[in-house]
C-alpha cells in the first residue's frame, strides 16, 4: 500500500481491512458480520469499504472460485499473439466466454516472449481444456498469430498484500 493512503486510513479502516482480507464471511449477510466484529453498522462498513475502493486502498471485490474443488482440474492459461492494436477487443470476446474467467493484456519480451494476451481456460480435464482452446483459435481466425497452453503443475494459494495483526 503506498505511503500517501496510510493518513487516509483510521483505526476501524484497519479493523475492517483486517476482518476481510482473507475474504468476506461466508455468511447469508457478510456485511453484517463484519460489522459486528468492528463494532460499527453495516452501511459504515459498505461506505468505508466503497471508500476505500474509491480510492485504491482496496483494488476489488468478488468472488474467487476455487475450481478446483468445483471439479475444474485441467485449468490451463492460454497466452496469444494478436495484433498489438486488436488486443482489447480479442480480449473482449476471448473473457465473454463461459469456459474462461479472466483474459488480460501483458507485455510482450520478444525474442523470448512474444505473446501479449493471456485467458485462463477451465476444463474437467487438459484434453477439455485443449478443445476449448481450438474455440478460442477459431473465434479469433487471422488475428491468432500464434498460441500455447502452460498448465499448472501446483495448487498455489493465492493472496494479496497483508495487513500485520489479522488472520493469514
């Protein structure tokens, strides 16, 4: 978190901060909960937690699926090369499809890395995902210039920037 948001957060910031960084309770209203275990309302907590996404203190919040328990065991993430200027829009209608949960730009390092877009795909198995990857090539005709599929090899879990003092 950089220096200048440090002043903007107070005490119960830090508190609700603390009371969900490992994720909202899983509880018919979360807010609520949280609320109870600062000491606040529930419209504080949501204002505050607004706030501070208003802000960047928060960068979002959503659900994580962890697909693996879901039964989604051949996640591979698929990296393309498309034009440079096209990149949004293959983007765009690579991320609408149901079989895949993020597509993002990222630079490419050419000579070694020449791929600039990246779409994690979600399959029962890697032979699945491998088909669904076709739909993708096709779907983009021309502008896939290029692809490979890097499938995990570990469960790793995934967390952001901690405060000290709350659940890890």
């Amino acid at each position: 978190m950089p220096d200048n948001h440090q002043a903007q957060l107070d005490e119960l910031d830090r508190e609700i901060i603390l009371a969900t960084q490992s994720g909202l309770p899983l509880t018919p209203q979360p807010y609520h909960t949280v609320a109870e275990q600062v000491g606040c309302s529930t419209d504080e907590v949501m204002s505050r937690m607004q706030r501070m996404l208003d802000d960047g203190i928060i960068r979002r919040i959503g659900a994580v699926p962890n697909h693996y328990t879901l039964g989604f065991r051949g996640n591979g993430m698929t990296v393309w090369d498309v034009p440079d200027e096209k990149v949004r829009e293959c983007g765009q209608k690579i991320g609408a499809l149901d079989y895949v949960s993020h597509a993002y730009h990222r630079p490419r390092h050419p000579p070694e890395w020449n791929y600039n877009l990246f779409a994690m795909v979600h399959g029962k198995d890697r032979d699945e995902v491998m088909i669904k990857v076709e739909k993708i090539a096709e779907l983009l005709g021309a502008d896939n210039r290029g692809h490979e599929v890097l499938f995990s090899s570990k469960i790793l879990k995934k967390t952001g920037l901690r405060l000290g003092g709350g659940p890890n």
